[in-house]
C-alpha cells in the first residue's frame, strides 16, 4: 500500500512518501495537493470533503487521537488483521502440530523463518536486563583517580547492590569517564540507575512552572505517576505542597535527566488542556490567551506521552485565516523516538523548516500512525524528513549463546567499553536467557558494532565450549572442598570455569565453560568424584562437647595424627557456638567404622581420665604441698599420673582439685591429705547427724555451715552427697577447733531437731564489720549472751543487707533486739574532730587515700576529712554513726602513735643483688612490708656500675676523697647506691633488715668435667634451664676457650644445697652414660658374599629390620658406588654381646642359602600374567606355600620363556612341578578358545514390539537397530548398559 503525493498544478510528481508495514490499518487512497486544498480519493471522510481545519497550538490526547484516527478510516468499514483472522477461525491439526520447516526453504529465504511455527512460538523474555551507561569525566563527582575501586565510591556502589538488588560492575574510561555496568531486573536496573546519577554524577537543579491545577495530574494516583517520572530521568522531582501558593516545581539531577523531566511535567500538563479550557482553542478557532506568545517545541526523547510540535504563525499573515490540512502515516513503533530526538529537537527542526506539526501517539498506546498537520505543500517536505528520522537509528540483533554473554561483556565490562568508547551512541542490550544481543543507534555505527561482537561471538564459539552435568547438591560442598581447594584445582588444572549453583537454590546442576578438551575432562572428575562420594557413608558419632577440644589438641595435633592415620575419612566437628555433640565422619564404609572405633576407644579413656575429686587443704599449706620449685606437686603428679590445680595465690579458696582416672584420683588425694597431716596437728572426726538435717545445717548456699568453719579456725567440715543415705559428717582440723566444731555441730543438730527460728533483719553493709568488731568480739558476746546464731551474708551473695539469726525464739528475739539497737546506733550520724599534727597528713592520704579507706570500712564506713594540701590546719573532721566515729578516732591516733615512734635503718646489699632481692615483681619485698608493717625503699641504680675504677672528678676545687658534705668518704663505706631504707618501728625494721639480708644470693663452685659441659647445658639450653627453674638459682657455666671445669651456682643459700646435689647427681648420670656409650660402640666385621646381601636385607628391609631390633644393634652394608670399600664386609655395631648374637644370625641366613638352588624352568611366555596374578598375588601365594623365590624374565629377554626358580633342592621340584601343571592348565584354555574375529554372531531380529504403526501394512517392517542408515550414531560406540532385572525382552 502506498501513498501517492499528486501535484494538481504543475503536473509534478511532489513526492513518493513510503511504504505503510503490512498488516496495518490503513487504506488506499489518492492525496492531491494543490496551492489551497488537500483533496482525498477513497472512503468518504473528513479528509475527502472540503472542510478546512484551522491550524492551532494543542497537545493530541489519547482521546483526540482516536477522533482523527476516525475522521481518517470510516467505522463503516471494518479493518480486519492477520492475527485477528486467526483468532476467528479454529486451528486446523496442522497448524497446531506444523512439521519442522524444509531445509531448501531455510537456504532460500534465511530472513523469514518458514511455516507455522514463526507465528506461534515466541522467545519468552527473561526478567534480567543488562544496560551500560557513562558518566563523562567533568560530571563525575568523586573525581580521585587513585582510588578508583575503594573509598567512598566503592561504598556507595556496595549500598546501592544491597538495597536495590542489581549488580554493578565499574571501569574507567580512555576520557577518565566513568563506565557502568547494571544487570538485574527491570525496577531493580531503573532504582540503581537513579541512585548511581544522585550519588555519584554532579546535580543540578531547575524549576518548571505549570498550573496548580496540574500538580495533582504529575503526582498521579498514590504516588504513582511521579515515582515512575523519577525513575525514567534519574531525577528527584518536589512538588509544592496544597497550601503552598507556589506552582514552581523543582527538577533535581544530571542536565540531561533534568531536560527530560521537564519535558515530560509540560507534557502532562498539556494534556490536561481540553477543548474549551484556557490555552486551548475554541469551536471559533482563535487562540485563547493562555497560549504561548512563541514556539516551544514539546517532546519527549522516551516517548512517555504524546509529542506534539507547535505551529509558529507566519509573520505578516494572520493566523486565523492560514488554512491547513492533516494527513496520517505508519511508522514503527520502535522508531517514534528517533522522530521525537533528543530533547525534541527532531520535532523542533521539522517544525522550524517546514512549518508542520507532529503529533506522536502515547507510548502506552499500541497505535504506529503518525500525524502530520500543516500547510498542503509543506506536508510532503515534512514528511520526507519524518522518515528520514525515523530512519536514522537502527535496530540489530547478534546471534550469542546467552552462557557467552559474559564473556563478551569481559571482567568488569572491559570487552564491552572498548566497543562503547569508540561508538558512544550504540546501546548494547544483553537479556538473561536469550541467545541473542540487541544493538541500538545510528545506523553506521551499529553495523560497524555488529561486525565487533560478532567476530567476538566467532573467536568465543570456535575455541570455547560448555557443559551441563547433574549432581545431587548435597554433595556441592564436598566438591567445592575447604576454601575451594578441590574445585579451584580443577579450575587451574583443566584451565575452565565451573559454574555451581548456591545451597539456597537446592539445584543439582553445575556448568563448566571452556577450551572443549578441558570442559570434558573437568566433567570427568567430577562426576568421578560424585560418584565416589555416593558411595561413601556418614555416620553421627555423639561426643560430648567438652571433649572436643581435647580431641582436636593445641594447634590441631592430635586430630591431625587421626586424619593421617585414616587419610579417606572426613571428621567435622561442630561449632563450639552450637553447644552440638555430633561429630560426622564421612568416607568409605569401612574406614569410616575403623575411624568411629579408634575415636570410641579415645572417648572411652577421656571419660576414664576425667574422674576429679576436690580435696580442702588449709591455705598455709598450700606452699607446703607444692614444694620447693614445684618438685612435691610435680613428683605427686608423675607418680599419680593425675592433674592437679590448685588455687590462685590471691584466691580465698582453699580446694585443691585432682581429675584422672578414680583410683588414681584416690591415690593422689591420699597423698596430699598425709602431708597436711604431717606438718600439722590434724585430726579427723566423724559425727553422726540425720540426713534429714545437713540442708538445714548447710543453710541457704552454704552460710550456715561456712559460718561455723571460719568461727572455729577454718576447719572444713564434709557432708556426704545427697541422696546417698549416710549419717556421718567429717570434721578435718587441729584437734582443739575440730573439737569445738563437733560441738557446735551437734547442738545445732539438737536445735534443729528440737525447734528452730529464724528471723532477718537488714543493715547496710558498710556496718557489718563494725557489728562483728575486732577478731569478732561484738558479735561473740551477742552470741554468748542470747544463744542465738548469726550470719552475716558472704561475699558472693546477692543481697549483701541480710543478715539471719537463728536459734529459740527467745533467744533469736533477744538478739535481734541488741543488734537492732546496734544499727540504730550507726544510723545516728554524728560529727566529730581530732587533732592530727599536719607532718602525718601525708601518711594517710597517699596511695589515693588507702589508710582512710581502710578506716572507712572497718568502721561502718565513717568519713574522715583532712584538711587540703598546703593549708598548716591540724583539725581532722569525722562524720559517722557515733560509735563507729569513736573507735576510728582511736585507730587514727594508734596510727599516729606508730608514726611517732617510727625508725629509719640503712640496710646496705650489693646493687647487682638487688634485682634477686625484688624478686619477680617486687613479690619478696611486698611480702616483707605485709609481714612485718614497713616501708622499703631501694636507692637508684647506678649509671656507671664500675664505680672506683677510675679517679674520682673533682667538683668545686673539692678533693676527689671528699664528699658532698666535705667529710672524707671511708675506704671499706657502702656506696649511696647499695643502701636500701627501712622505716617503721624499731623492732620491726630490725627484723625486716634480717629478710632482706637472707635475701641476699650466695655463691658456690662445683668442680665438674670440662667433657660433661655440653650435656648439662643441653639442646639450646633446656638442661640448664629445667635446672635453674627447680631450684631456684642460677648456674653459669664457663666458656669452653677457658678450659675451666668450675661451674658457679648462686642463688639463696637455702637453696644452695641442693641445687649443687642435683648438679652432682646429673653429672653422675652422665658419667653412666659416658661408660654406657662406649660399651654400646663395640664393632664388629663380618665377611658375606654380595650376593647374598638382597636376602639378608629382605623384601623392603624386612629381614635385617628384624635383626637390628631384635638384638639392638647397628647394622652397615657396604656402599656399592664406593670402590676402596670391601664389598663383602658387613660392620655390626652395639654391645659385644648382641654383635656377636647379630652375627650369629646373620652367618645362619648365609648356610641357608648357600643350601639353595637355582633351576631354569622353560614356560610359556603367554601364561606369565595368568601365574602372576593380578599385582602379582598369586605368584607371591606360590613363592610363600613353597618358600622359594620365582624370577620372571624381563621384556626384550633373549629367552622369554626361561622362567628361574630359587630355594631348597626339595622346594624348588615342588614349585616347578606346580607352575608346570598350571601352565598346562591355561595352555588348554588359551588353545581352545577361538579367535575373536571367527566368532559368528547371532542375527539380530531388531527393535520387535506389539500393535506397531507399520504392523497396520504389509509393505512396512521394523526398524533394524544394527542398521546405521535407520539409527545413525553421534559419536563413538555406546556399550548396552546391563539391567539389574536382565536383558531387555
């Protein structure tokens, strides 16, 4: 159908317009032209009459397109389609069943597919979409070149994948421009892209004014209408609020995403412009006012509403009486935009050139006509232009298997914007699941990007291939191996990619892609693996969790010997956060129970080893039961072969814990009690007390019962375990507190028997140790005045205010009473003062107060205020409970007393002893200041220790042999730095004096031999080491140039002794071992055929393995490549003894063989294989049945047949007469076997089922399946796979 342009006037062919697509709803007709009219020839209409429309400025609406689609095509005549045909009529068996197109007809015409199947099949398109976009370098808005892929872009790129769900790849550009990748759905590409152009290109903003009116048409119905506005132009979009006076609306965004959104606001405003509305014109055809005074094109370069050019009027010519004509015309849908242009500038160019306007239908509308509205003899002009548009982009498609896709894209889209850089108006399109790549743009610049891709797509497709295999996904993660091992191999190894699914999707299939060699043998392995793994079993074995580290060991150790030692068995233990007792192990079936076996038998011994009991043991003999240097604790440990804890040094626990096996545990505990006993008077009691009572006598969490050991000297009283039954009670302690311990026991036993009270009165805790008093004092005499008992709470319980009395309820009433006036008592605050000379302030506020802390809580907590720093104030303030204000009075001025008699010693020590003096820390001197209430101060250290070995400097013309204070400096006097000061009481310095003196390390020298040195200090020092840390010194051995043998031991001379006894004692062992050495050094030679060598050494060292062991010795052979050796001398080395017992046997394996034979059997050459076996299994069963050894010749022998035989003359008839009858044997069964090729074959009756299709005709018979012309075969031979039920029948 074409339309004919026919100039009536002038009788000139205008020109020929185009060809309208077939299928459309269009008609033929004629179109004259002439200078005033159009004249149409067809139906009649509103085109074929001759009414003349007035030119106007308007927007066509969907509404009024439909009015001059209908002015256009009478809606007499009904337009009937291709498909709409085929709707009316019912598909025939053919048409719903097409056979597969000829292939002539596929050569002839590749363009259009034949038959049916090109109309009813259609690719469903996938809901994953690529697109490629670019930020030029001046509108990038982190512009850092050097940290392009990290900072704050690479955050926002992360943030944007996360919350919309696309993926993004980046790349820069030759122009420093900015590349991006986005895939993902079609919501999830335009919400990225939006972000991507707010945060990451620079914005700018604009304003567009339309009528308030309008405001609600932009919005839309909930929002709708202006989210879909954003996301199409990347833009932000604020609209003034209801109230707001305001009709600006405010564009934020790229240039050209602001261009866009501006576009479209006017667009739906024009919209809303009716006939009879302001800016619209009316029946009369005048231009209302709202109208623009100039031109201002409106389009939209996404074709998101319909686009319409305004007519400007004619300068000089009134527009009222212009006469124009309108005229419809088909244009592809897909080329709209291409009219439109940029920004409307299409529009706009044919508007400014020809004077006509171009109305574009909406982009929801499935219409293709194109309206034209101008001047008569303008309308060819301008329709010559519209499909020059139309036609200057394109549309193209390349042919791609879709798993090549992201090969074409390259890593990080790098294949891809080498293609972009060069033509940047090409858009490139990849959709998920579709073998094809759309391509969009300026027509020469898609063909010039087509011939890229599809060279790409050809070197792909020729060198690369793929495929799928199914693999059940619970055995991806075994595949994938730990970290990826196992699959990052297969990778490197065959040079591919594999492609496996994740465990949230649940699927089986994995790909591999890649050079077609390496796919195949990629799939090889892993289907091996999968297979191996089907076979292979999982068992759960249930562990408790506190075994797990102990099995698995530090650093791994031990569960690492239990991988080597079964290599195919895979052991997970669970996380330590899943409080799990399985372990799963997995392998074959029977690695996997001899592994389950081995870690039973583990967990059994950790269960026996893990047996603890816990034993109290008074704290003072805590350093008793460890020993010095640990040797008692250690020594208990080793003999018991139990673990021992005890308590921290600062802990108040007293419990000493063993755990080990029960009877070792027992063992231990018995020990440890005995050397209790054996350092103090200890003595044990058992009383019996009904079970019935040892909770009520425990009390609540044990302060009933911890109440009666702390008042009766820390004795530790023992209650049996529950629900055992016993009676008996064991009371351990010296003998005078354990007897009082019974006592009170047994008459708080008799209480609760009889009748017993409770009651509970609270105080706070800072007057607990005022109501208890000095040593217990007050709370002794309430208790001995009443008979009640009381329990203040410990300190590990909640509620620190309790305090429960218990006893008769007179006595338990009495009691309360007096302590109720005790509190009421501390709860009257008074305030009182004392004089304390300022020269002691300094005392009890240094250390951060500790002195008035102290006084503080041992006197319900009284606050004592000395006077600041600098003031010559001796009024000190105290503000508390009266009686406890009294008694802190008291202790500040027993503290002044002390301070007031307080000395200053000089106690002079070597300062190169200082430091063992210390001690680690400082411990030996904090340990001297608690035992005996001093302060110690060491001097500074000396910068220049060799002091006296030079002159002294002369200071101020003073002589060198005067000090500072001019007196002169006595020859044998300490130096300043060896002083150290003690201040506190007389007697108390003096005795401090004296610890530190025996601090002072002493010492002696040993003579041992110089040969021994190396021995004592051991590998890197170890010996030496373990030495020093027992017995608590420290040995310094001589250089070895000194040629000394005198070895100094220093250290406190209490541990003297006995460091110099166990150096003597290890030099004694050494000495032993000295003799030892050379006993074991003895040598021996003995004479031996070489010949005989290969059996004295045995099959893998077997035999001579078995000598050396048995008689502990050292056995040499000769070295065969070193000539000066005799190669018939064998060395023994180790005691003569057992070197003489080694030759023995050695000497009694050469008359053995020297009895020997060798005989040559000729045998068949073809039966070697048949009498060796499989890994030669059955020549060994012979060589074993008759102790012989049977040599096979070798291949390219001179004799293949010759067979030789080794052993006792008897042994060796045997053994040949045996393989003599075998190789008969399978001689006969070679000879009668016929050759293959002689076989004859069954004939085959082919594929043979019943009611057939070609059973109906006798002319027609079954396929022959051994026929190659009927079933062809793809590849290589397949075997028949074997059924499980037998052949097929």
């Amino acid at each position: 159908m074409r339309w004919h342009l026919l100039v009536e006037q002038g009788g000139r062919l205008a020109e020929a317009l185009t060809r309208a697509r077939p299928g459309s709803a269009g008609r033929l007709c004629a179109i004259s032209l002439s200078a005033s009219s159009l004249r149409c020839s067809g139906s009649p209409g509103p085109c074929g009459g001759a009414r003349s429309t007035m030119s106007s400025v308007a927007v066509l609406t969907q509404e009024s397109f439909a009015e001059h689609r209908s002015g256009l095509i009478p809606q007499q005549i009904r337009v009937a389609t291709l498909n709409s045909e085929e709707e009316s009529d019912p598909p025939t068996y053919k048409d719903a069943f097409p056979p597969l197109p000829e292939k002539a007809a596929c050569l002839e015409n590749p363009q259009e597919p034949a038959g049916a199947w090109s109309n009813k099949i259609r690719p469903i398109k996938a809901s994953v979409i690529t697109q490629v976009f670019h930020v030029p370098l001046e509108e990038r808005k982190y512009k850092d070149m050097n940290q392009f892929g990290e900072g704050e872009q690479a955050k926002i790129c992360l943030e944007i994948m996360q919350r919309t769900g696309a993926h993004l790849e980046l790349s820069l550009a030759k122009d420093q421009g900015l590349s991006i990748m986005v895939s993902g759905k079609l919501d999830a590409v335009m919400k990225a892209r939006k972000d991507i152009v707010a945060r990451l290109q620079t914005q700018a903003s604009a304003t567009v004014a339309i009528p308030k009116e309008h405001h609600r048409f932009v919005i839309g119905k909930n929002g709708e209408k202006l989210q879909d506005l954003e996301l199409k132009t990347a833009t932000k979009i604020q609209i003034p609020r209801p109230d707001d006076a305001s009709n600006q609306i405010r564009i934020t965004g790229t240039k050209e995403g602001i261009e866009k959104a501006r576009h479209e606001v006017l667009l739906i405003s024009a919209e809303q412009v009716r006939p009879g509305r302001p800016g619209r014109a009316g029946p009369s055809g005048a231009l209302a006012s709202a109208a623009p005074s100039q031109p201002r094109p409106l389009a939209s370069g996404q074709t998101a509403a319909p686009a319409l050019a305004a007519l400007p009027p004619t300068p000089g010519r009134s527009p009222q009486k212009k006469k124009t004509t309108t005229i419809a015309v088909e244009v592809k849908k897909s080329q709209h935009k291409y009219v439109i242009g940029p920004k409307g500038n299409s529009l706009q160019e044919i508007l400014e050139r020809t004077g006509v306007s171009v109305e574009i239908p909406p982009s929801d509308s499935a219409s293709e006509t194109v309206i034209l509205r101008g001047e008569p003899e303008k309308l060819g002009q301008a329709l010559t232009e519209v499909y020059a548009k139309a036609n200057s982009f394109t549309v193209s498609s390349v042919s791609a298997p879709s798993w090549l896709h992201r090969f074409i894209i390259g890593k990080k889209g790098q294949n891809l914007a080498k293609i972009t850089q060069q033509m940047p108006k090409v858009h490139v399109e990849f959709t998920e699941g579709e073998d094809r790549i759309t391509l969009e743009g300026p027509t020469e610049d898609v063909s010039a990007a087509q011939e890229q891709i599809e060279a790409m797509v050809k070197d792909l497709v020729s060198r690369m291939d793929y495929v799928e295999i199914s693999i059940d996904h619970k055995f991806h993660r075994h595949l994938i191996g730990k970290s990826g091992a196992n699959i990052n191999r297969i990778k490197d190894q065959y040079k591919v990619s594999v492609r496996i699914p994740p465990d949230s999707e649940r699927s089986s299939l994995i790909r591999i892609e890649g050079d077609p060699q390496g796919v195949q043998q990629a799939k090889r392995e892993l289907l091996e693996l999968a297979s191996r793994m089907e076979n292979e079993r999982t068992k759960d074995l249930i562990i408790e969790q506190r075994f797990h580290r102990t099995i698995i060991g530090q650093k791994g150790e031990r569960i690492r010997e239990i991988r080597d030692k079964f290599p195919e068995v895979i052991i997970n233990f669970p996380d330590p956060a899943q409080k799990s007792d399985i372990v799963q192990l997995r392998g074959p079936k029977n690695e996997v129970e001899k592994c389950t076996k081995y870690m039973q038998k583990m967990v059994a011994d950790l269960v026996e080893n893990s047996y603890s009991i816990s034993v109290p043991i008074f704290k003072q003999f805590h350093k008793n039961i460890i020993g010095k240097g640990g040797a008692n604790i250690k020594k208990i440990r080793e003999e018991s072969n139990t673990k021992i804890d005890l308590p921290a040094e600062n802990s108040n626990s007293e419990t000493i814990v063993i755990t080990g096996k029960r009877a070792n545990c027992e063992a231990a505990r018995s020990r440890i009690l005995s050397i209790q006993k054996d350092l103090a008077n200890i003595a044990e009691v058992e009383v019996a007390i009904p079970a019935r009572l040892h909770n009520a006598l425990i009390g609540t969490k044990g302060r009933l019962i911890r109440s009666i050991m702390e008042e009766c000297g820390g004795v530790h009283i023992h209650f049996p375990v529950e629900g055992s039954g016993s009676d008996t009670v064991v009371i351990r302690g010296p003998s005078s507190d354990v007897e009082k311990a019974r006592k009170q026991l047994l008459h708080l036993a008799e209480e609760k028997q009889t009748k017993s009270f409770t009651v509970d009165i609270r105080a706070k805790p800072e007057y607990h140790k005022f109501l208890i008093g000095k040593g217990g004092g007050k709370i002794r005499k309430v208790r001995d005045s009443t008979g009640a008992r009381i329990i203040f709470p410990a300190a590990e319980d909640k509620d620190q205010d309790l305090i429960t009395i218990i006893g008769r309820e007179d006595a338990v009433r009495e009691a309360q009473r007096e302590l109720e006036a005790l509190i009421q008592n501390l709860d009257n605050v008074v305030e009182d003062f004392m004089l304390v000379d300022p020269r002691h302030h300094r005392h009890f506020v240094i250390r951060r107060g500790q002195v008035l802390r102290e006084i503080a809580e041992e006197y319900g907590g009284v606050m004592v205020s000395f006077p600041r720093s600098g003031t010559q104030s001796d009024r000190v303030t105290l503000k508390g409970a009266k009686d406890c204000v009294e008694a802190a009075k008291k202790r500040i001025q027993e503290i002044i007393e002390d301070l007031e008699a307080q000395v200053t010693i000089e106690c002079a020590i070597p300062q190169k002893f200082h430091r063992s003096v210390m001690g680690p820390k400082g411990s030996r001197i904090q340990q001297i200041t608690r035992d005996h209430n001093v302060q110690i101060k060491f001097p500074d250290r000396e910068e220049n220790p060799a002091h006296g070995t030079e002159p002294a400097v002369q200071e101020n013309g003073d002589d060198p042999g005067e000090g500072r204070d001019g007196k002169e400096a006595e020859p044998g006097s300490p130096r300043r730095c060896d002083i150290i000061t003690i201040s506190g009481r007389k007697e108390k310095c003096e005795a401090a004096k004296e610890a530190l003196e025996a601090l002072v390390p002493v010492t002696i020298e040993v003579e041992v031999p110089l040969d021994l040195h190396r021995y004592i200090i051991g590998q890197k020092g170890s010996g030496i080491r373990r030495m020093m840390d027992e017995f608590e010194v420290n040995i310094h051995v001589p250089a070895p140039e000194l040629q000394s043998g005198v070895i100094a031991i220093t250290g406190l001379a209490a541990n003297l002794d006995r460091a110099k006894a166990g150096l003597l004692e290890r030099v004694k062992e050494l000495q032993a071992e000295q003799e030892d050495r050379a006993l074991r050094s003895f040598k021996l030679s003995v004479t031996v055929d070489p010949k005989y060598h290969p059996k004295i050494i045995g099959r893998k060292g077997a035999v001579i393995t078995q000598i050396r062991l048995e008689h502990d010795v050292n056995i040499q052979f000769p070295d065969k490549d070193d000539g000066s050796q005799p190669q018939d001398h064998i060395t023994i080395t180790g005691y003569e003894k057992n070197t003489e017992a080694a030759r023995d046997a050695i000497l009694k394996i050469v008359g053995e063989l020297e009895q020997m034979v060798s005989e040559d059997v000729p045998l068949d050459h073809r039966v070697h294989a048949r009498i060796i076996g499989a890994r030669g299994k059955a020549i060994r069963k012979i060589m074993d049945e008759f102790k012989v050894d049977i040599r096979f010749p070798q291949s390219g022998a001179p004799d293949p047949n010759c067979v030789t035989v080794t052993g006792l003359p008897e042994n060796v008839e045997e053994a040949i007469d045996h393989i003599l009858n075998l190789e008969e044997e399978y001689a006969l069964q070679l000879y009668m076997k016929p050759p293959a090729h002689e076989e004859a074959k069954a004939p085959s009756r082919g594929f043979v089922v019943r009611d057939a299709p070609w059973t109906a005709s006798s002319s027609e018979k079954a396929p022959d399946m051994s026929s190659s012309e009927e079933f062809p075969s793809f590849g290589a031979q397949v075997a028949p796979k074997t059924l499980p039920w037998g052949p097929k029948r």
